[in-house]
C-alpha cells in the first residue's frame, strides 16, 4: 500500500525516485528487520502483552524521519523541475513564433536544453554520447565544428540548423559561443540575428 501511495505522483511528477522498481526489494528488507525484532523482544520481554505491536509501532516512528526526509526531496526536485520546464515551454513557443518545426532546426550547447512539445525533443549538441554510440547517428548528423564561427554556420546552413539557444557557460563547447553569447563580435556580420534572452539563455537565428 505505501509503494502504491507513494510511487504513483512522485512517478508522475518526475522525482528522481520514479523508478521504484527496485523499492520493493527494501520494503521487504525492512520488514524482515521488523519480525526479527519482534521476535527477538517476545523471548525477552515474556510478560509484555502485545509486545510485537509495540515495536511494530515504534519501528513506524523511527522510520518517519527518513520517508518525511525522502518526501520534502522529492517536493523540492518536482517543484524544481517544474519551473525548469516553463522556462523551457517559453523559450520552445519563442521558437515557434519565429518559424521552428522541429526540434532538430536548433542548436543548444546545454545538454539538459529539450523542446517540451515539439518533436524529437532533442536539440542539436556538440560532444553528445550518441555520436560514438548510436548506430548511424554521426551519418545522419555529422558532427559540428566548434573552433571557427564562418565553418560552424556554414555547417548549420547545410544540416537545416536554424536556431541557437546559448547559456553562460557555452564556452565549455567551443570559444566561439562565448563570444556569440557575451557580444564580443558583431554577430550580424555572421549572419545571425538575436531573438530573445529568456532567463539566463539567449536565442539567436541563423539566416
């Protein structure tokens, strides 16, 4: 019955702790624990009527920390990822609004940046794991260079990459993004056009 109470919103809602595959396997644990001490205080405590009630209740209490512990985690991680995805919806219907189709027309250097609604999800990225370990992925989308702006664009034009969404830390994926995202270049010169910053991230169009 706790699994059931407990896994379904926190399932829903996205927790770290929605795969609770394996929570039966510690609920059973913690049971055993339980009729071993029960057992163990009947041999010792001969005289005590319902002795197994009152460890079963004792044990229920010393466990409230940990599940009350687990509970405001999880609130906290929902309540989190819940504003991280309206930041993300915004910055999904900028996108619309400015001609995006699908989520492959855009180049993210945030591993963790997806379009909500908007198929397939995923942006284009520099260093993403499928590359090595997808079969056929680095045919259908060869990787992007990072260390020259003119190639970079260039390589956008030729693989339908239309949009850029840059952070403060793009940097991590090539100087040139920095320099995109800090303005230390005249970006109309690159032929890109500043959309709009949505929190800390800035969205650019490839023209």
């Amino acid at each position: 019955m706790y699994i059931i109470l407990y896994a379904i919103p926190i399932a829903l809602g996205d927790s770290p702790r929605a795969p609770l595959t394996i929570m039966y396997a510690y609920i059973t644990c913690i049971a055993f624990l339980l009729v071993i001490l029960s057992n163990q205080a009947e041999k010792y405590f001969t005289k005590v009527k319902q002795i197994s009630n009152i460890i079963g209740v004792v044990f229920a209490l010393l466990s409230m920390k940990t599940f009350y512990g687990w509970a405001l985690y999880d609130v906290d991680y929902v309540q989190k990822n819940y504003e991280a995805r309206r930041v993300l919806e915004i910055i999904e219907n900028t996108l619309r609004a400015n001609g995006m189709k699908h989520s492959s027309e855009v180049f993210s250097d945030r591993y963790n940046f997806y379009t909500p609604n908007t198929m397939p999800y995923r942006s284009r990225q520099i260093g993403n794991w499928n590359i090595d370990w997808v079969w056929g992925y680095s045919n259908e989308f060869p990787l992007l260079p990072n260390d020259n702006l003119d190639a970079f664009i260039d390589a956008c034009k030729t693989q339908g990459i239309r949009y850029l969404v840059l952070s403060p830390n793009s940097s991590f994926r090539g100087e040139i993004f920095s320099q995109i995202y800090n303005e230390e270049i005249d970006i109309e010169m690159f032929g890109l056009d500043f959309i709009n910053q949505t929190g800390n991230m800035r969205l650019y169009e490839i023209k």
